[in-house]
C-alpha cells in the first residue's frame, strides 16, 4: 500500500489534508507523519489561521483523531487534547466534516460521523487495527 521509503498512514494523512482541494480553507498551512521510537504511527495538521493562535488535528493509530486549540506562543494548547467522533481511519469527507462544524462553532456538540476512508481495510490490516471494535468505541460520544 505504501510507497518505497513512506510510512504505512501517508497516504491516509495526505487524502485528509487534501480533501477539499487547494482553496479550500480545510486544507492545513502544514502537516507532517512520523513514526516514533516506539513505533507509533502519528500525524499533525496545523491550521495557523483558526481561531487567534491556530488549532491542530492529531492523529495516532491508538487514539485516532483529537484537537487542540493553540495559545499565543504556538507551541501550548488551551486544553485538551480533545476526540473527535469519527473512526481511527475516518474519511476524509468525515474528518473535514466535523473540523467544519468546529471551526464554525467550538461549542457546538460535534457530529458523531461514521464514514470510513476507502482504503481502510487496507491499511488497518497492516496496523493490526480492529475496525469493528472502533466503531463501537463511537457510542461513547452520544453519553
């Protein structure tokens, strides 16, 4: 699935970032995957123009995808990290979803969004992730 030398969720990271095309005020003023010493699989997307100080997508293949609202000093976070209620490999179309409803209003009760990426069988197999027990871990959001 992943090209020579790329890690395993680049793609997946790439059709998020890319999702709405290049106007659109969805696509991050950067972003980045990365492996770490444990061998966890992560990603950051940066929108510098959200918000005063700008907001940041994270994405991990244990967590999923959280938000963090960015202070002044770009480095710190107001709180969080926050979930977002959308599957570990979530559609792109999902994902932007629900940054939109965010963006709009970050006080509004996020939609909960079910939509996988179209390739996610593919790349949850190589993971080892389960995707049926992840869907199941949405419900928490409607408590």
């Amino acid at each position: 699935m992943s090209a020579v030398g790329e890690l395993p969720h680049q793609r997946y990271v790439e059709a998020v970032a890319r999702a709405d095309g290049p106007t659109s005020p969805y696509v991050p003023h950067e972003w980045s995957t990365r492996q770490g010493p444990d061998g966890l699989l992560s990603a950051t997307l940066r929108y510098t123009t959200a918000w005063p100080h700008g907001l940041e997508f994270w994405w991990d293949q244990r967590e999923g995808w959280r938000y963090v609202w960015m202070i002044a000093d770009g480095r710190n976070v107001v709180h969080g990290p926050e979930p977002l209620p959308v599957p570990i490999l979530a559609s792109p179309a999902a994902v932007i979803g629900v940054m939109s409803v965010l963006l709009a209003d970050p006080d509004y009760q996020l939609p909960i969004q079910y939509e996988l990426w179209e390739h996610a069988t593919d790349l949850a197999t190589a993971l080892g992730l389960d995707l049926t027990a992840d869907l199941s871990r949405l419900a928490r959001f409607t408590d």
